[in-house]
C-alpha cells in the first residue's frame, strides 16, 4: 500500500492557461475525493466520486472546473482559463467505500501557483 | 448548513505541557466527528474520531470526547512533545444532511518548544 499519490506536486502557469492534476487513490479504495486548501484554511469540499461516478460537486467547483474518474481507479482534475484566484493546495483524498461515515487518506497535494 | 470552528492559533507550549484545542460543531443531524493532523511538509492524516455522542477518540496520547450537549470535540494531551508541532483540523461528516463530505475547521498552528 504505497497510499495516495498526487502529480504533479507543484505547478506554476500563466494566467489563462489550462492545467490538469492526477490523483491515484489507494488501490481498492472506491471513494475518491477532491479539496481546495487556501493559506491559513483547512481543505474546502470539491467533489466526490463513488467508483467513476461523480456524485456531489461543491459550489466552488465552477464550470472551469472538471473532474473525471475513469474506470473508477485514478481521477483528474482540470482548470480551464485559470485565474489568480485558483492558486492554492489542491487535495485528493480516498475511502474504502464500504460504509460511512469513512476514514479519508489524503494525498501530498498539488500547489498550484498562477501568475 | 453543516461547520466547524476551532480556536485560532499560533498556539505556543513548553515540552510537557497540557494540551487543549477547542472545537465546536454546528449540524442538523448527528455527525461523526474528526481531528486530523498535518506535520510539517507532510499530507493529512487522521488522528482521531467519534462516531456518537459520548464517545472518546483517542491515539498517540491525543484524546477527543464528543459532546453532543455542548456540541464540541476538543482535543487533548496531558505532555505534548516538539513531536506533536504541526497543524490540528477539526472536522465533521455528517451522511445524513451534508453526504460523504468532510468539512474542515481552519486549523490550528502548534508550537511546541524544547
């Protein structure tokens, strides 16, 4: 068990650029979950999948936004036109989809920096 | 909606000291209550839970009692270590009115001085 891992862990881009983070969750694991960390904050909710299915979206997630889960085993994300104020921590989590409410082990987080 | 709040840090220790972050909770229906923990240039990760009221988490010598009268969880150590500097989250999950998410509090910084 090599736990969740996150790529890339840092990421610097221009305004306006698209960029795209993987996660690759605990294998078995089918609960895959996505945060946005800011300075001084603890993670805020983004989305969630169960297996590849995307079941609940947070507001903050706008349509710039878009998170897949192919086949239920590793996720990205993707920020299109990014702005200034996309830059933060962002953190992939995953459960074992068994029952709730479920321990989550997250990943190392991908910082994201636009200038 | 569902929150947490915890009390502002920095917070500040000499080794041995006893330890106390308070955290309270707002819910509409009974959820199960975490604290997590990030070291320096580490991920998240879990230190303790409970899952109904009156239960105590506990581990590495860090204890939580979940308080529904008073809607709190805080966290406790009798003698924190340099060890034990990193950034504690208070956090709730309640299934029933806000799904599988985890909602977070906003940290709290531990300083813990030899």
């Amino acid at each position: 068990d090599t736990g969740v891992s996150q790529d890339p862990r840092h990421k610097i881009t221009k305004r306006g650029q698209n960029v795209t983070f993987r996660c690759d969750p605990i294998s078995e694991h089918n609960r895959l979950y996505w945060y946005r960390q800011t300075l001084g904050q603890g993670p805020e909710f983004l989305t969630y999948f169960q297996n590849e299915a995307q079941l609940e979206k947070s507001r903050l997630l706008s349509d710039r936004f878009s998170a897949e889960r192919p086949k239920g085993s590793f996720s990205t994300l993707e920020i299109q036109r990014t702005e200034q104020g996309d830059s933060a921590m962002y953190l992939c989590a995953s459960s074992e989809g068994i029952q709730g409410p479920e321990t989550q082990y997250f990943g190392p987080g991908t910082r994201l920096l636009v200038l | 909606g569902n929150s947490v709040t915890q009390m502002e840090g920095p917070v500040t220790l000499s080794e041995e000291a006893f330890l106390t972050i308070n955290c309270t909770y707002t819910a509409t229906g009974y959820p199960s209550l975490f604290w997590y923990v990030q070291y320096p240039g580490e991920g998240l990760q879990l230190l303790l839970k409970a899952t109904k009221a009156d239960d105590k988490g506990s581990n590495k010598g860090f204890e939580a009692t979940y308080r529904k009268e008073t809607t709190s969880f805080h966290l406790e150590k009798g003698s924190v270590q340099v060890s034990d500097s990193a950034v504690y989250f208070c956090a709730l999950s309640d299934l029933n009115t806000g799904g599988f998410k985890t909602i977070f509090g906003a940290g709290t910084r531990l300083f813990v001085k030899a």
